[in-house]
C-alpha cells in the first residue's frame, strides 16, 4: 500500500487513488452498517411480534444494541489504519466520541423512526430511518470520531509516515 501511494503521489493519479481508498472504508462502512442493520431488524421482530414489546421500546433496545456492535465492527475493521500511539486510550477516546454523537443521532433516529412507523410498518419504517441517516453517520464518524490522533510528530513516531496534502511530495 504505502508503494502505490509512493508511485501516484506527485501524479495526477493521487486523487483517483484517494477516492479509490476512500470508497473502499465507505464499502466496509456499508457492509458492517448492512449486517449489524439485518441484526438489528431480527431483534425487533423478536421483541415486537414475539414478546410483544413497544415498537418505541423495542427500537431503543436495538439501537442501543445495533450502536455497540456497530462501533466495534467499524474500529476493528473500517478505519484500523487510524491507530496510533496507545491502542488503549485511543480505543476509549474512540468509543466516548462514537456515544457522544450517537446520543444525537439516536434521537433524532427515534423521532424520525415515530413519524415513520405512525405510516408504514415498523421494519420499513426502521429500514427508511437507517437509510437516511447512515450517510450523516458515514461523515461523522470519519471527521470525528475515527480521525487521525495525536500530533504529525507522534504519527511518524509511531507509523513511519507522514500525510501529505494531494498532489505535495512527501
């Protein structure tokens, strides 16, 4: 990897090779985001059509589910090139950043789901609420929550390398 981005970094191959890296976390953002999703939506139908349960509660209980498991999915796998330093606190840096602006987006996810659900079924109500913030989620996650830490000095410190802005050598 770090050969290819030596060979496109003073060509105009670089912003190819960026969006090419950068669709690539957005297919594993989708993918987890698609399997923690279809988890999700058996967990509803468990708590709604088998126990019973609030759709407003059983959305919550979910939620909270679906969030945890989404959060480990996407350190472990979407953005495990932004580790650096101590693993550790970075993780719970990570993982207090990732709840702060859930606490956001599960509420505006639970309104939205209301409304929804006040029209259609729960599960394509639940399915509509995910599809329109998945894409709010996809960018906060990746300017907030997952960007790179520490200092330019720390980074090469610890990973070899510098980033450098598209189209400078390095």
């Amino acid at each position: 990897m770090e050969r290819i981005e030596q060979l496109v970094s003073n060509t105009w191959l670089n912003p190819v090779y960026e969006m090419v890296k950068r669709s690539s976390r957005m297919i594993k953002f989708g993918l987890i985001g698609g399997g923690v999703f279809a988890i999700a939506q058996g967990i509803m139908y468990l708590l709604i059509d088998v126990l019973g349960m609030s759709t407003i509660v059983a959305y919550v209980i979910q939620a909270v589910i679906a969030v945890h498991l989404n959060f480990g999915l996407n350190y472990a796998i979407t953005w495990s090139d932004r580790k650096v330093g101590d693993r550790w606190r970075q993780l719970i840096r990570n993982w207090l950043a990732f709840l702060v602006t859930r606490l956001g987006t599960i509420a505006i996810n639970t309104v939205l789901f209301a409304l929804l659900n006040a029209v259609v079924h729960y599960l394509i109500a639940n399915a509509a609420t995910v599809l329109i913030v998945s894409i709010i989620n996809y960018l906060v996650n990746d300017r907030f929550v997952y960007r790179r830490g520490g200092t330019e000095s720390e980074s090469l410190q610890t990973t070899g390398e510098v980033e450098t802005i598209p189209g400078t050598a390095k």
